[in-house]
C-alpha cells in the first residue's frame, strides 16, 4: 500500500481546488530509471487509468500506481513540506537504501 500525510493531502486537495480539478482526478506516483541514485520519483494528477495499475486510498486521497513502481513504492507515504530546506512533495520509502541530497532520487 502507498500512504499519504495528512500535510501531503490538504496540499492535494489545495491544488485540486485551485486549479479546477474534477472529483475523478487522482495522483500517479510512479518511479522511473535516472537520477544521481539510480531512481526517481515522478508524481501528477491524473484521471484516465489504465488497464494494470494499482490503486490505493488513504484519508480519501487516491493513489495510483503503475505494476513495474509498486515494486519500488510499497509502504511509501508521500508528505509535503514547506520548511527552510525546501517546499514540496517528498516521499518517505522505506525500501530506499540510499537517496541523493535532494531527495529526488534513490537506491534499493
């Protein structure tokens, strides 16, 4: 399962509000090859699934997620953060070995 914060969901339910997002909107997570730790996170809203994606929801957020990211993403909580070292969504794996600085990227 993928799990979200609750700062992470009043920031998703902000943004859907301010940019006119229709109530079948979700959010993709996903992870994809790159980054200075072999692997990055990629999230959007989204409203078209397809045929083997996974799908969760948590404090009425739905996640979404593709087969070949559960992989990497299972028991992941997306948070969001607006502290003095940045402001945005990040996500707190627990199947990451090791992540770069930024915390855009990571390693199993």
């Amino acid at each position: 399962m993928i799990f979200i914060s609750e700062k992470a969901k009043e920031r998703v339910e902000k943004i859907w509000k301010d940019d006119h997002l229709s109530p079948d909107h979700f959010v993709r997570v996903s992870v994809t090859s790159g980054g200075c730790s072999g692997l990055s996170y990629d999230m959007k809203f989204d409203n078209e699934l397809t045929k083997n994606d996974e799908v969760f929801e948590d404090k009425g957020i739905k996640l979404v997620v593709d087969p070949k990211s559960i992989l990497y993403l299972l028991g992941t909580e997306l948070d969001f953060s607006e502290g003095l070292n940045g402001k945005g969504f990040y996500f707190n794996n627990p199947n990451a070995s090791r992540t770069c600085s930024c915390g855009e990227s990571f390693s199993l």
